[in-house]
C-alpha cells in the first residue's frame, strides 16, 4: 500500500535510490561507452586523473621558525571536486591556452568572477588551509544583516579577552561604540576585540558561541564545506580550516553586501572619544593596501598569524567585470600578500572573458556530504566550461538511438514496482528515529 503523504525530503531520497538502480542496471546492461566519452560527474576526468601541474613558485627559502602545518581533515574526493571536476587538484588548473599565472609563495589560491561564479584558475583550490583573519568575512556573512549599524553598545571584559600581541582596534572596556564602528574597526585594522564584540551581540543569548555555530551553518549554506571556524576572528584554534575555494564563496556573499562594499572601500575612519572613561578618540588606517594601489579596487580582507602565514581577499572590477581573488598560506617575500592578491587580479582580468575552470556553487546547494538513506553523493558539478552537467543518474544512456534495451526496461519496472515499498521502509526508519531520540532526551532531562 502505498502511503497518502510523504514529505519533499522523502521523496527525494527515494527518488535517488530508484535513480541509482536505474543507473546500476544501465551499467551492467547497457552499451559501453565510447572512447573519448564525456566522464561522468563524481569519477576523475582524464585531466583529474593526470599528475598535478606545479603551481608557479619563486625561488624563496621559507623564514626559519616558521612552525609546521597543523594537520588538515583527511581530503575527501567528493569535496575536493566541488565547484567541478577539474577543482579535484592540489596543483594547478588553469584555462586551455591561457598564460602562465603568476609565481606566488602562496601555498594555495583562486581566481573567479564576482558576479558569473566562474572560476578562472587556481592552485590547490580545494587544499585545507588555515584562515588567520580572512575569516572575519565569514563573521560578516553570518552577522553583518542582524546587527543595526546605528545601534550603539558597551564594549564587556570578555570582549577585550584576546590574544596578547594580536592585531585589535584599541576599544576600551566599558568603551560606547556603534556597531557600524566596531564593523570599521573589524575591516579596516582587523580587530580581534571588535570580532569577539559582534559575535557576542549577533548570537543572541547564546553569544560567541551562538555565532561561532551560526557562522558553521552559514558556511554549508554557502557551500563551503571545507570550512570550519574556532574562533570569530579568525586567531588560531585547533581543527579550524578553510580553503581558497571556499574563501571565494564566502567573500562573494560579502561583496554583495552593500554595506560591507562601503566598510571594505573606507579608508580611514575616526574612532570615537570616550568622555566618560577620560580617553580622547583616535584614527585608524585601512591595513589592506589594495584599495589605495589597485585601479578598481574593491576591498577585501587581510590576514595573518604565525601559524596560518598570510592570507588574504582582495577584488576589483574592471568595466562590468568585478573579480575575486584568494589565497593562503602566502609569505611576504618577495611580494606582501595584497600584491600577491593584485598580481593574481592582473592575470584573471587578462583572460577572455568566457573564461573557465570551474563554477563557484550557488548558496543552498545539496549539501555533498548528506549521502544517507540514498541521498546524492554530490550537487550537480559544472564542467570545465563552466555549464552544468546532469548528475550521474540523469545522464542519457547511451543506446544508438534504439530506446532501453530490454534489460534495462526490466530494471526500470523493478525499480517502480519497489517505489512504495521504499517510501514505507523510509517512514518506518525515520519514525523509529525519532522514537529513539525521544527516548534519548527523556533520559537526559
């Protein structure tokens, strides 16, 4: 009998279990295909399966005391091809024909457009690296809408609770500040104390911590899986990562931000006085060089600790055509990571337009890592040209025009005869679930 209602979700997965063996009866019984045949997404391409290219590097010796790497997650296939096949390298992946890029200490690095999602080029795109303050765009992403900028607020003593030495804006305990100072304060000096004071406001009565898993979701919202935040600014902490693929989806959600478009272009801004503390105000300068060196500069973001080395976010336009650049684990010889940034937007401005390697995902794609109860493994991956490519079980069989072959019309009518009895075994599993987790909390409680 099959049931009177099933939920979207539901149908979904039963959906792609009926498709999968659909596709596992194709491929035992249908044709084989051709040589030279378009792969399919989620199997590595000839160019995937081919030795990674070396990424351009010049000849520097790393600064001694440099510390050592902190482990990366073990690299999952399905996330490294993300954005489209060819992402699938910790090397280079550049457009057929297109000029060298530049040489770059940066251990990894990405060019795409703002504005098409197209990726340009890149250098490990989807290798683990450590943020250090680029990460605050991600604070920005998750907060930046829910905070009033003309409200003012009382700077706390957990606020200022940050790491000696590391970069702040001089804000004062018990300091009266707008939130759109301490937004200015964030982007123009990276300060770690202004991060710790919109975290704690913009998570509501769960504060940092309430931001710090707001800012998680908001990241596999934005498709970037590869992301992790510890802390809201970006200073080190154990298992946070990120990579340049992901720093490019999170900075084109920032860039489309009004708002942060005005902070990123500010130049200098006056932090005010505080005469009820008996301490006079100050100016401050925007550490990212790009926007006072770079025709059409944009803003963006830097970023630095002794573990991650220099990160950083820039992007520009040119015309109609607004770009993004990204990298990290980048050191400052021969060139500072803002000119590691302009270098890079000077190449993806010197490619043709139609240019592609890869496609920035959309927000709220299929999360890739959701591969229960029949689930697709992956969202839709682009090819290289950029235009998406049907997911595996949507892919046309192959069949020289003569339709399904017998066998697999046998499968297709299994498939469809067992459709109800999956819709019953779904409901049945996820009652049981949430008969367990009851159980669970009622037990805890």
């Amino acid at each position: 009998m099959t049931p009177r209602y099933t939920t979207p979700s539901t149908r979904r997965r039963v959906l792609a279990a009926a498709a999968a063996l659909t596709l596992g009866a194709g491929v035992l019984a249908g044709p084989v295909p051709a040589s030279g045949a378009t792969p399919v997404p989620g199997q590595l391409g000839a160019a995937a399966a081919k030795a990674d290219v070396p990424c351009p590097k010049p000849d520097v010796k790393p600064p001694a005391g440099r510390p050592a790497r902190p482990t990366p997650p073990k690299d999952d296939p399905v996330l490294r091809a993300v954005g489209g096949d060819s992402m699938a390298t910790s090397g280079l992946v550049i457009p057929q024909g297109a000029k060298q890029p530049p040489e770059l200490t940066a251990t990894s690095w990405l060019v795409a457009d703002l504005d098409t999602g197209e990726v340009l080029g890149g250098c490990g795109p989807h290798v683990y690296g450590t943020p250090a303050s680029v990460q605050k765009l991600l604070l920005v992403a998750t907060v930046m809408d829910k905070l009033d900028p003309k409200k003012t607020i009382t700077v706390t003593e957990d606020d200022l609770d940050i790491e000696p030495g590391s970069s702040a804006v001089g804000l004062l305990k018990g300091g009266k500040y707008t939130i759109a100072t301490l937004w200015l304060g964030l982007l123009l000096q990276s300060g770690n104390e202004a991060a710790n004071a919109l975290a704690r406001l913009g998570g509501g009565d769960e504060g940092v911590k309430g931001t710090l898993a707001a800012m998680n979701a908001e990241a596999k919202r934005l498709g970037a899986y590869q992301t992790h935040a510890v802390t809201p600014s970006g200073l080190d902490g154990p298992g946070q990562f990120t990579s340049a693929y992901d720093l490019a989806l999170i900075a084109r959600d920032c860039f489309a931000n009004a708002d942060f478009r005005k902070y990123a272009l500010t130049k200098n801004t006056q932090i005010p006085a505080q005469k009820q503390l008996k301490k006079g105000g100050f100016q401050i300068q925007n550490e990212n060089k790009l926007i006072f060196n770079y025709d059409g500069a944009l803003g963006g973001k830097t970023g630095f600790t002794q573990l991650a080395r220099h990160s950083y976010v820039g992007a520009a336009q040119r015309g109609k055509r607004r770009l993004v650049a990204t990298l990290l684990g980048a050191e400052n010889n021969p060139l500072r990571g803002y000119q590691q940034g302009s270098a890079l937007l000077d190449w993806g401005f010197s490619l043709p337009a139609d240019a592609s390697v890869g496609k920035l995902v959309d927000p709220d794609a299929q999360d890739p890592t959701a591969t229960s109860a029949g689930e697709s493994a992956a969202p839709a991956a682009p090819s290289s040209a950029g235009s998406p490519v049907a997911p595996a079980a949507a892919q046309p069989a192959s069949s020289s025009g003569k339709g399904l072959s017998i066998a697999m019309a046998a499968a297709v009518a299994v498939v469809l005869a067992a459709t109800p009895l999956l819709l019953l075994l779904t409901q049945r599993r996820r009652r049981l679930r949430r008969r367990a987790a009851r159980r669970q909390a009622d037990a805890f409680y």
